[in-house]
C-alpha cells in the first residue's frame, strides 16, 4: 500500500476529501482552469498600469508596502493603491493555481500532463512574486522588469497550454498537419519570441519607466521602434502562409485553420495598435492595451501548437480489446 493510499484509508476526512476530488476532468476543474488563466492576463494588464502611471514604487519596500506597513498608508496616495492592488492580485494567482494542482491531484496518474502544467503555474507565480519583489528593490531595473513581463507571458501560454489539453484525452498524440506545415508554425513561433523580446527592449529604452527616478536601458528608443517592426511583419507574413497550409487541410485539422484565423486577428489588432502608438507618442492606454495584446498572442500561438498534434480517441474496438 502507497504511503498517500494508506494516509487516505486511517483518515476518514482525508478519504472523504479524496473522493471529493475530480476523478476526470470535470466543470471544478474547468472554470478554476479559466479563471487561473484570466487570472494571469489580468495581472499583465494591472502590472502595465502599475508602470504607466508612474506607480512602479508606490510600495517602496517588499514585501511589505513600507517598512513599517503591509498595506500602503493614505500619505502614499493613488501610486501606492495601485501597486498594493497589484500584489494583491499576485496573491489571487497564486490561490487559484493552489486550487488547480489540488483538483487535479486524484487523476495525476492518467492526466500526467495536467498535473505537470498545474505544478509548473504554481511554482511560476511563486517565483514572480520573488521576481517582482527583486524589480522593487533594484528601483524598477529597466533588464528586471523586462524578465518579470516575459515570464508573465510563459505563465499565460501555460495555462493556455492546461485549457487545450483538458478537453482532449490523455492519450498519445499525433500529428493531423504535415511536416513542413509543423515546421513552419514552430519557425513562426520562434519569431513571435523575437518579437516579445525586442518589444520589451524597445519599452526599456521609453518614457514608461514605472517611476521618475528609475533608469532605462540605455538603447536608442527609435532605433529599436523600428527594429521591433522587422519581426512583427515577418510574424505575419509567415501566419498568411500557415493560414494557406491550414486551409489545404481544413477537412481533416478543422481546429488549426480556426485558431490559425484566431492568430492572424490577433496579430492584425495587434499590428493596428502598434502603429497607433508608435505616431502618438506612445499613449499609455494604447500601450497597456499592446501588452495585453502581446499575451493574448502568446496563448494563442500555444494553442495552435498544440493543435497541430492533439490526442488521438482511442477506438471503440481498442477499448474494448483493453477490456
């Protein structure tokens, strides 16, 4: 008998608790899974309002507001409401990410990859939360900051990547595209990467610091403007081409043409608000609106990997011979 078995048998509340547990991927496990996900788009967005508006040190110290305060203090004004309300939300994250890895506890075994993707959330926002502690203490280092939003966005693609396989089985995986269509959306996404990194370079070097007295990477803004464009055309060039290759196989891989359209949409609003920015001086909605953009991306281009090659139903023929 395992030690969690036994545990569960001497332990009439804790056997009760485990049979309470999702014995397959349920509505429990699914709205926490969206809320975890919405949860961490949101958290970009009021993270680029902490920065937009000047507030990057309305809580001075971490992880206490000040030195004396959990919470900041009315001297503190709207700058401390908004970075407090910020790591607040750090700490919704990390419950609903909680809550994730208990309910898929009971099925870690066939659902192996759920688990491993509720872990990874888990021990993600636990190591933000250190991250964006570090942010505060270097006065909002322009490279720290940076790494803090790039890895926000690997949480967002995470989750995504737990919304897709949920509601697919647990069995092994084959590919519904060809090679070169597989290929092609794995080069699409590496340039997408290109693309984040150089937008963040290019927000290092702007007027957005996150507070007045914080310093900037030192990177001509206007040079790098222009440089983030280059990947971002080549991104949707080579999302016209995927979108081509998934309508040559839109009968057998319907799911990949859809999001392969969700992905150009994306792209498009995305595209449209960057070069509204880009001639307005870069307004801070827009640009809170660009970051969020940039994440929904992110999802989205995970998902369609993922599509490229989902779990294959196992027939009523191998369930049986199973039996």
């Amino acid at each position: 008998m395992s030690a969690d078995t036994a545990s569960r048998t001497t332990s009439p509340s804790g056997n009760a608790f485990w049979r309470w547990l999702p014995d397959r991927v349920d509505a429990r496990i699914r709205v926490f899974a969206w809320l975890s996900f919405l949860a961490e788009v949101t958290i970009i967005g009021t993270g680029g309002a902490v920065r937009l508006t000047g507030s990057g040190l309305g809580c001075p110290t971490w992880p206490t507001c000040t030195a004396e305060s959990l919470v900041p203090t009315p001297e503190m004004g709207i700058h401390g409401v908004i970075e407090f309300g910020n790591r607040t939300l750090t700490g919704l994250v990390g419950i609903l990410a909680v809550v994730v890895l208990v309910l898929v506890l009971r099925i870690r075994r066939e659902r192996r990859d759920l688990f491993t993707l509720a872990a990874i959330v888990l021990g993600g926002v636990v190591a933000q939360a250190i991250v964006g502690g570090i942010t505060v203490l270097t006065g909002l280092n322009p490279f720290i900051v940076g790494f803090h939003y790039v890895a926000s966005l690997v949480l967002v693609g995470v989750t995504a990547a737990f919304l897709a396989r949920m509601g697919e089985p647990g069995g092994p995986r084959e590919p519904v595209v060809p090679r070169w269509h597989r290929i092609l959306a794995h080069t699409t996404s590496v340039v997408l990467l290109v693309t984040v990194v150089v937008g963040v370079l290019t927000t290092g070097a702007g007027p957005h610091s996150g507070d007045a007295d914080a310093g900037r990477n030192g990177f001509d803004v206007e040079i790098l403007e222009h440089v983030h464009a280059w990947p971002a055309y080549a991104l949707f060039a080579l999302t016209l081409a995927l979108l081509a290759g998934a309508w040559r196989v839109r009968r057998t891989a319907p799911r990949v043409l859809g999001w392969t359209i969700a992905l150009l949409v994306v792209e498009l609003v995305q595209i449209g608000v960057g070069l509204y920015q880009a001639r307005n001086g870069l307004p801070e909605l827009a640009v809170g609106i660009h970051m969020v953009l940039a994440a929904l991306l992110v999802a989205t281009m995970t998902v369609l990997l993922l599509r490229l090659t989902p779990a294959q139903t196992r027939t009523a023929d191998a369930r049986t011979a199973d039996a």
